[in-house]
C-alpha cells in the first residue's frame, strides 16, 4: 500500500514538475526570441495634424540620417501601420478614418544613437515626434521570462520537496510496520547500512519508476499539443511553443533522476533516524 | 580472571527507580557452561539481553570479549554480536522466509553468498533434523522444530558464545532432552554456553554430562555456584 502511494506519487511528482520545466523552458525560448527581434531597431513615432504629418515624418527622416547610431529610417505604410493594429482592434473600425500617428521604422548600428541627444534634436525640429528603443520592451520582456523561469524551477522545487515528504513518511511507516524485522536483523549481526540500504533500494526504485510513468505521461501531453507553424514559430507563439525542442528532452530525462536522488536521501535519512532507536 | 563475558560492580534497571540487578560481579570464562536460573521475572531475560549488548548496564562496566561496552559504536556492536550466536524465548524468525532461509540469515548478513555456506547450512539443517523441514515457513513449524531452527540458526555463523533463553520452555520432555544434548555438543566443541531456564531435569542433565556452573539470579544479585 505504501509503496503503491510513494510510486503514484512519484509519478504525479514526475508528471507535474515535467509541465514546470517545459514552461519555464519555453517561457525562456519565447521571452530570448522577442527580445531578439527587438534588438537592432527601434521606433519613431510622430504624431500632429494630419496635414502635417508627411512633413514631420520628413523632418524627422532627415533628422535620423544624419545620425550616428542610424543604419536606416523608413516610414511604414498605411497597410503596414494597419496590419500592427488589426490584431488589436479588428477589421471592423476604420482605420483610415482614425488620426493615427505615423510611425518609422529606425535600423541601428553599433550602441546605436544617443536616445537623449536625438530627443533634444527631435524634440527642437520636429514636434510631437518620439523616439522609442524598444530597450525597456527588451529588458521587461527578458524580466519577465526570468520571472516565470525562476516560477517553473520553484515548482519543481516544490514537486521535489513534496516527493521528499512522501518518501519520509512511507519510509518511517514502513520501517515501524516491519520493527520486529529490523530488531531480529539487527540481533543476528545486520549492520545499520545494510538494513538502510535494503529499505532504501525499495524506496527509490518505487519512486524512479513512478517518476518514469509521469515523466513519460507528461512527454506525451507536451508532444500531443498542436504544433505551431513557421510564421507562429517565427511570431514567438507562446502557448503553441510549449514542447521542448533538442537538449531540453534530456533536461526533462532527468527529472526522474532528480526524483531517485530525492526519494534516495529521503528514504536513507528516515531509515537512519528509525533505526538509532533500535539497539 | 579474564573471561569471554564480565560483569564488573554493574547494575541495570529498566526505571531509574527499580533495580533489576544490583552491583553484579561475574565471570564466564571460555569454555565454560553456565546456567542461568532463578524465578520469573527476576532478570535472567535481562542478563543474556546485558550478554548480547540489547541493554546497556546502567552502573558499572560489562565486558564482552574483553571489550567494554560503553561507547561501543553501532558498528562495533554489531561485530560483537556476530561473535554470538543467541536463541530467543519467542524465535523470532522472520515470517516471509523459509526455515533454511530463517537459519542461513546471519550468514547473509555477514555478506556470505549461498554457495559459500551451502555445506554448513545443510548440515546443520541435518544435525538439528529439519531436512523435511527446510523449506517449509516459520508460522507451519512445531514448537520443537522452531527451537531446533533457532538453534541453527544462532550457530551457523560459528559464534564463540551461544546464549539461549529457556530453550525448551515449549517442547516436550524428549524434545528438551534433545535440544539439550545439542547444546552440550556445542559445548564439548569449545563454545562457551549461557542459557537461562528454570526447567530443572534440563538443569540435571546439563550437570550429569558437562562441568556446569549454576547461577541463581535473586533481588538484584546473581549468586554463583548455587545448588539447585
């Protein structure tokens, strides 16, 4: 019985600390390709009546090529501008009608430019334009995958810590249902080792394969969830990037090592404290 | 004198407060045959329990194989428990293993593989008369074949003492005279024997065949050479 518990709850250990990692590993995936896609450019907004927004945008064209930093600077498109806004505010408002502001896509090079100098220079040329780096877009969304990085190693911390629990108890209730055996084996000669090992063995092997089970079960979730196509893979699809691709399958193979390593320091230490009560 | 068991001024009480023995000075040296008698409940239990280092004297010091057992580390109590071979008034077997599994344990425990022990075990399983018997489970032996077993199995491992708690207190007249002539065998091969009974033909026996020492335990003392 308490070896059918320890092993189920291995498995669901196993199951759940799986999911975490994927997540967190996926989470970190999404979080570095966005951050990439940002890095080496940035953002022009320019805003005004909208009889002087070519002018402006003009204004600030001329501004950005002659500065240091500034690869290139080409104003979007309406149907570019539009095709940004669609996902945000459907097809159905007209958009054309809307005093929208225009925007400039800005290449960097190198450090790119002095953000403060070139918004005094924006500031005094060409009003209401604003210059954004994407810099703070790039640091929140990298804070942000660390965060739930950090969130998914937590809780397989936590599965561990459970298994842990879970092992101690079944050991020591174990230990306590068989206390004839362990004091008959200690008066023939058993050493301490030996009957700690012999408990142990059983503990972890029970754990292990549990933790096979739900590592294997929880392989198969993340497998059976739809795969996300070129275009959503190159967007950073964040629910639909959720399986684990190359290296991150071993990293996953280990969870039910993690859990042996668990159950084995569990299941030794309990051991060891029942038997110091046993002469 | 040096003797392979000494009890030195000790005392034990399970409570702080009732002595079962009291500033006890003993010897057994190698060789020897002791018995061990006095009434129920008087602590004969507690002296082989002393002897094979399951209790701890509460004063004064015991020796077992010249070392003393104050301090001894788990470790080093086990070896020492592997240099006695120990009969338990209730057997106590391990239910889930054979008789000839039950008898060959103290060599498993010492690391031993079966082919290494396969001759001894059979032997003795002969020389106690279990052959047909081998294999059965503890919980289908008589009273007689599960002393016969223990005493098997406390002499497997060629222990250097042999302790036996009232060996025959659950057989039958022949069946105590058989143990009996078991144990004075063992004896006559040089194993130093302590048994405690209060079983007086078996006490007789014992004296009619080998030099025998009997001691009386009494109110916390242990009176040496008594008559019965």
């Amino acid at each position: 019985m308490l070896g059918w518990l320890v092993g189920s709850s291995a498995a669901a250990v196993g199951l759940l600390a799986v999911l975490s990692i994927a997540f967190g590993l996926a989470a970190n995936r999404v979080g570095e390709r966005w951050a990439a896609a940002l890095v080496g450019s940035a953002t022009l907004r320019v805003g005004g009546p909208a009889d002087e927004l070519d002018a402006r945008v003009a204004a600030a064209l001329r501004v950005l090529e002659g500065t240091p930093g500034v690869a290139s600077a080409r104003p979007l498109s309406p149907s570019e501008q539009e095709a940004l806004l669609l996902p945000w505010l459907g097809d159905r408002l007209p958009l054309e009608a809307l005093p929208l502001p225009r925007l400039v896509a800005v290449g960097l090079e190198g450090d790119g430019p002095d953000a403060d100098s070139l918004a005094r220079r924006l500031a005094g040329e060409v009003p209401g334009a604003v210059y954004e780096d994407h810099g703070r877009w790039r640091r929140a969304l990298r804070d942000a995958a660390e965060a739930l990085s950090l969130l998914a190693v937590g809780a397989g911390a936590l599965t561990l810590a459970l298994l842990w629990g879970i092992v101690s108890i079944g050991t020591r209730a174990t230990l306590d249902a068989h206390r004839g055996i362990l004091v008959t084996l200690r008066l023939l000669g058993a050493k301490d080792g030996y009957i700690t090992r012999a408990f142990t063995r059983r503990m972890v092997l029970r754990a292990v394969l549990g933790a096979v089970l739900g590592t294997a079960i929880a392989a198969g979730l993340l497998l059976a969830l739809p795969r996300p196509d070129r275009a959503e893979a190159a967007q950073g699809a964040a629910l639909t990037g959720l399986i684990p691709q190359g290296a991150e399958w071993l990293a996953l193979g280990l969870v039910p090592l993690a859990a042996g390593l668990a159950a084995f320091l569990a299941a030794r230490r309990a051991a060891q404290q029942v038997l110091r009560a046993v002469a | 004198m040096q003797g392979l068991i000494e009890f030195q001024d000790l005392g034990f009480g399970y409570t702080a407060r009732e002595r079962v023995l009291e500033r006890v000075s003993l010897v057994l040296p190698d060789g020897s045959f002791h018995v061990l008698t006095g009434a129920s409940g008087a602590g004969k239990t507690t002296v082989l329990k002393l002897c094979h280092l399951a209790l701890r004297p509460s004063q004064g010091d015991l020796r077992v194989f010249g070392q003393s057992v104050q301090g001894l580390s788990r470790d080093a109590v086990t070896a020492t428990r592997r240099r006695i071979g120990i009969v338990h008034q209730d057997c106590q077997f391990l239910d889930h293993l054979s008789v000839r599994q039950n008898i060959a344990l103290p060599r498993y425990l010492r690391g031993e593989t079966p082919d290494h022990f396969a001759e001894d075990l059979s032997d003795l399983i002969a020389w106690v008369g279990l052959e047909k018997r081998k294999d059965a489970m503890p919980p289908e032996l008589s009273s007689g074949e599960r002393q016969r077993a223990a005493l098997a199995r406390a002499v497997i491992a060629s222990p250097e003492l042999i302790l036996a708690d009232e060996p025959t207190g659950n057989v039958d007249p022949r069946m105590g005279q058989h143990l009996l002539s078991l144990i004075l065998e063992l004896n006559r091969l040089g194993k130093t024997v302590l048994v405690a009974t209060h079983d007086l033909a078996l006490i007789r026996a014992a004296r009619d065949a080998v030099p025998v020492r009997l001691l009386r335990v009494s109110s916390g003392a242990i009176a040496v050479g008594a008559t019965l």
